[in-house]
C-alpha cells in the first residue's frame, strides 16, 4: 500500500461511501466523506433563530507504515433554517445584503446539496430567461418546476449566483 491516495484506498472509500449511501440510507454533505440522516433532524431554537441539526459520521482510511487504518467519528451539521430570502429581506439595502450574504453556504433542501453564494443578482428574477442545456430558452422558474417538481412563490426575488458548486 503506498499512502491515501493508494488504489486500494480509493476503492475501499468507495465501498464505505456506498455502504453509508444504499445500506445505511445516509446522505453525504460535503466533500469530506461525511453523511447525515437527513430524516432525524432536531430543531433548535437560539434567541429566535431556527437552527436544524443533523447528525452523522465522518469516515476516513489511511495508510502509514503499511497499516490501513478506518477512522469513524460522529459528524453533526448545524443549518439555519431561515431562508436566503428571508435573509435578503432582512436588510433595507441591497449592497448590506451583499456584503453579509456572500460568500456564506446554503443547502438546497431540495437537493441537500451545499453550495457557496458567490452574488445576488438584483437585475434578474424567476422569471428571468436562460438557454438550458439542450439549447432551449426557459425561465428560471420554469426549470426548477421541471427539474426538481419545484413551484418558486416569489417570482420577483433576486437570483444568487454560484459559479463552482461546492459542498463543506
């Protein structure tokens, strides 16, 4: 064996990550091989914000001195159960939302995927169109509505921006 990114390191993380997946019905979020139960959540509430926690493991396998070692620890995932919308309405100008919001992550419930806000986008809505990927014009709407079963109720909310999806 010759160090984490070793063959069979690669493969026996593939089979841990299948087994937390399929097996155990985990969802991983984030780049760092850790996963949650997105179905048992608590609820927490700190001086009026709404957080939600999710709990899980964080699975790791590594090579030293021709020893494999496994690591499995406890993971949790604190997440702000307020929207980036609500956010957004939160400050009476537009450059203070820009300033405190970007840069910041937020999950996609749909997806529980994470991704950082790179901008807002005032001068573009729901309703904004785009080319997708088969060359077709469709609104931004329209897309979540095909793509994700998605109805957005605020067709007059600004965009956020991401230009690398990325999870923590």
């Amino acid at each position: 064996m010759s160090g984490t990114g070793s063959k069979e390191t690669q493969v026996i993380n593939s089979k841990i990550k299948r087994l937390m997946k399929h097996s155990l019905k985990l969802k991983e979020i984030g780049k760092n091989s850790k996963f949650y139960d997105v179905n048992q959540k608590s609820t927490l509430d700190v001086n009026g914000s709404k957080l939600q926690i999710y709990r899980g493991y964080h699975t790791s396998v590594n090579v030293n001195d021709n020893n494999m070692n496994l690591m499995i620890d406890f993971a949790s995932r604190i997440i702000r159960q307020e929207t980036v919308l609500d956010n957004i309405k939160s400050y009476q100008r537009k450059d203070d939302a820009i300033a405190n919001i970007v840069g910041t992550s937020a999950m996609a419930l749909y997806s529980h995927t994470m991704y950082r806000i790179d901008d807002i986008d005032y001068t573009k809505s729901p309703k904004s169109k785009f080319l997708n990927k088969d060359g077709k014009e469709t609104t931004f709407a329209q897309y979540f509505l095909d793509r994700y079963n998605l109805k957005i109720k605020d067709q007059t909310q600004p965009l956020i921006l991401n230009t690398d999806r990325f999870t923590e």
